[in-house]
C-alpha cells in the first residue's frame, strides 16, 4: 500500500461533494488506469469547451443564455482540470526525486 502522502486524488467526487482517493502500489492496476482513462476525457473536453468557448465569443448574435450556459460548462470543466492537474502535480513530486 501506499504511504498516506502519496495518495492519488482521483477525477471524481464522492457523497456531498467530497474528494476522492486511491492507495495502490499499483500504478497499472484497474483502478488506477480507470482514473488515468477518466482524466484523458476530461482533457479532452476542456479542450472541446475552449475551442467552442472563443466561436461563442467571436459569435456576434450569442446572447445572454449562450453565455450562462457557457460560463457554467467552463467553470464544469476548470473544476475537472485544476482536479486532474493536483492530482499530477502531487504524483510527479511523490515519484521525482528532489535534487538539490
């Protein structure tokens, strides 16, 4: 198992909203291909979103619903990123080693 520091955050919530974690030694384990596999789409997605994001900007006739709707996917999908980017961010300092 993995020390408590060098638990994964995954790319989804549980009950209420909470974070959600895995401890594996097993970094090509189910679950943790699953996470990898969910973080791809969710990349993906924000990606999609950003380029409809600037036609809905450069669209003259968007009104203000285009633009709700627009500003709740992308507050949506800037959650699952800055998720995803902790997420990779802790794993790359727990498996580097510090060089000083």
């Amino acid at each position: 198992m993995t020390a408590p520091n060098e638990l994964r955050l995954l790319p989804w919530v549980g009950p209420e909203g909470k974070p959600c974690y895995l401890s594996t030694d097993d970094r090509d384990g189910y679950m943790s291909r699953l996470a990898d596999n969910i973080e791809a789409v969710q990349l993906g997605t924000a990606a999609e979103l950003l380029k409809h994001a600037s036609e809905t900007l450069d669209d003259q006739d968007a009104g203000p619903e285009d633009l709700r709707r627009l500003t709740e996917e992308l507050t949506r999908a800037l959650r699952d990123v800055l998720r995803v980017a902790t997420s990779r961010g802790h794993l790359l300092a727990v498996s580097e080693p510090h060089h000083f």
